[in-house]
C-alpha cells in the first residue's frame, strides 16, 4: 500500500478541509555534508522521514522533486512519489516550480515546500502554514516565524528577522535587526521575529514565480522571498509559538538527530 495515496490529480481530499500539496526539493550535491538527503537515520534515509513528516501533517499528496536517481529509488521504495526535475536548477524554488508543472496542479492548489533536510519539522507547524494561506486569498505566499528571545539571534546576520502588519502579512525579511529599536530600550525589541524557512505557495504563483525579474534587495540579502514582496505580492506568517527543531547541515547536526530519533524509537519488547 502506498504511504501516500493521491486523492485526486490535483491533490484535493473531500474530506479534507485545508487539503494541500507537500513537495520536497531535494539533491545530492552539499559541500558540506555528500548526499545528505540519503543519510541513514534510524535505518531510513533522511528524505523519507521528511516525507513521512508531510504525511502526518495532513498532505494529501506528497512528492521529493529531483534530479537524482538515488533520491528517487529511496523515495519510492519508502511508498512516496519522486517527482524527475532538471539538474540546472539555480534554487529549490525553482525546482518545485517545474515539479507543480509536472504534476499539473490546479492554479489554486496549495503547496508547500518542505526542506528535505528538517526531519524532525513538527507536523502541526506544516499544516498551520498551509491553513494560514487557504485563509487568506488575499496572498500568494504562507510562511512562519518565531519570537526571539536571545540577543546573539537578533544581531546574527545569519538568523533572518521579520516585521508584520497588522492583518499579520510580511512588510520586509532582512538580515539586519528589524525592527531597530532607536531608543536601545531592550536587548530585543518587543515582538522580534524570526523566520522559519517553511513557505506555502499558490500552485499558479509557484510556476510563475521563477520567471519574476529578481528584486535588487533580494540580491543584497541572498533572500528569495524578498523577490515576492518587491513584485508586490502578499506573503502571509503564522507566528509559532517556540523555534522548531534545526535542520541537518553538518556531520555534527546529523550526530545529534541520529541521537534524537534513537531516544524516541519505541524499545525492544521481550523475546
């Protein structure tokens, strides 16, 4: 039996209120960590358990996008659905832009893009994200934040921060500490946020949105979600609550998830 039955061509489940799509990008090519989305964690490739995280929070039609081979056989083996993509791809966004073609996605489906290097991404913040843009009809996009609390965060030029207005949409994504805080009041300023990379887009606006020109700030910033903005389309944030768990971008962050998934493997019962 399949892990992730299709419910339809276009990914819709009747008896699914938010019903959206989940694709996973996904290559071999990392310099820091060689053929990441493969490496075994708890006996299952990386990219499965992400997968399997996609299941859980509700997708009715989960499918890895990629250029690789070895990807594929994994996935497919695991009962997910790889979807073959171009190997010139300058981002993941685009990659899923030609899998959303592929599959032939309704303009209307909603998809959301699942890193395949977060397999421990909690389910519920993937549904939250899919269900604050079937919300809001107003937006092309749906992504996440969390409040920051540690002072080293919000100075990090590697943590990127967001401000919102009042119906909860993205004013601006930067690096930089937003909103600066003139006075120097606080170590952080009241209502900091910082960004989750997890983002839900309109099956229309996924395919059209790697012909957009891009934006000069997102050049600056190394941001693809600015380039969305600077078009003057809205992106809708769900705020959770606490920062999700990190994803795997060195043989130490594997070590530790390798740890994590062990502790929560059920035991042996006896012989």
């Amino acid at each position: 039996m399949p892990a992730s039955p299709p419910e339809g061509a276009d990914g819709t489940s009747p008896g699914n209120a938010e019903p959206f799509v989940a694709l996973i990008p996904a290559r071999l090519a990392s310099t820091r960590l060689p053929d990441k989305p493969l490496a075994d964690i708890g006996g299952k490739p990386m990219i499965v358990h992400v997968a399997e995280r996609a299941r859980e929070a509700g997708a009715t039609r989960v499918a890895v996008a990629t250029d690789s081979a070895r990807i594929a056989d994994a996935v497919r083996r695991a009962g997910f659905e790889a979807v073959p993509t171009s190997a010139a791809h300058p981002s993941g966004t685009d990659r899923l832009a030609e899998a959303a073609a592929r599959l032939e996605l309704p303009d209307d489906t909603i998809v959301v893009n699942l890193q395949g290097d977060e397999p421990l991404l909690p389910p519920a913040l993937v549904a939250a994200v899919a269900a604050r843009l079937a919300a809001s009809p107003d937006c092309a996009m749906a992504t996440a934040a969390h409040p920051i609390h540690d002072p080293a965060d919000w100075r990090s030029p590697n943590v990127v921060k967001v401000v919102l207005d009042r119906h909860g949409r993205a004013l601006l994504f930067s690096r930089a500490t937003i909103p600066f805080d003139r006075d120097g009041s606080a170590s952080v300023p009241a209502g900091a946020l910082r960004h989750i990379g997890l983002y839900a887009y309109r099956a229309g606006f996924l395919r059209a949105y790697p012909m957009l020109e891009r934006a000069p700030i997102e050049t600056l910033e190394s941001l693809e979600q600015l380039r969305a903005l600077w078009h003057g389309h809205r992106i809708v944030v769900d705020v959770a609550a606490e920062q999700p768990p990190p994803g795997v971008d060195t043989p130490a962050d594997l070590d530790r998830v390798r740890r994590i998934v062990a502790g929560r493997a059920p035991r042996p019962g006896p012989n």
